[in-house]
C-alpha cells in the first residue's frame, strides 16, 4: 500500500489479472471517482508479490477472504497493518489510511 500509493479498498479488490510485472503496472479498476487507472510496480514490491503468490497461491482475489470467491475484509488489512507496526516496534499506532498521501511525495 505504501509503496504504490493504494487506500484500503483499491488493495482490498485487487485480483491476481490486475498485477503487470511485464509492464511493470498494477491495474486497479476502481479507483478515486470509479475511474480505472494504473500504479507503478517497483521490482521489490513484485519479488515479494511473487513470494506472497507461492505461499497462498490466490486464483482470483489476489487478498482472498475467508470465505471462497470474496475478498479479504477491510478490517482484515487495517488488522494486518497493526499486528506489523507491532512487529517493527512502532509504538504510536497509525491507519493504513493516509499512506496514499504520503507515498507520491517519498517517490519525488
């Protein structure tokens, strides 16, 4: 998410066909407004796409839920995100949120 500047939802919908490593471009289909526009893919966030790919192997939804042929739950990435600020030792807790308006401005 930080890396490519995506809010919750556009991670939360993203399917496996979405992800370009030719062009190097993640596809995201609803965007701010509904309109379709594409994201960089740097080659580090693809190795560990590739790595994610091989663990869970998704078909479709490329963060599937718990329940088959649905994607993961919002609550379920905003979860993810605290249980990994606690792993690095970040103690002020943070939203997955506002990263979006933070990443195009690291990127400059």
């Amino acid at each position: 998410m930080y890396g490519t500047g995506l809010v919750c939802a556009e991670v939360q919908h993203l399917k496996v066909s979405d992800i370009d490593s030719q062009r190097m471009v993640i596809q995201v289909r609803e965007g701010p407004g509904k309109y379709p526009r594409q994201v960089l893919l740097s080659p580090k966030l693809l190795e560990l796409l590739r790595i994610y790919w091989r663990w869970r192997q998704p078909t479709d939804w490329l963060f599937r839920g718990q329940k088959p042929g649905e994607p993961m739950h919002l609550s379920g990435i905003r979860q993810i995100c605290q249980q990994l600020r606690k792993k690095a030792g970040i103690a002020k807790t943070f939203s997955p949120q506002p990263l979006p308006i933070w990443a195009p401005r690291r990127a400059l």
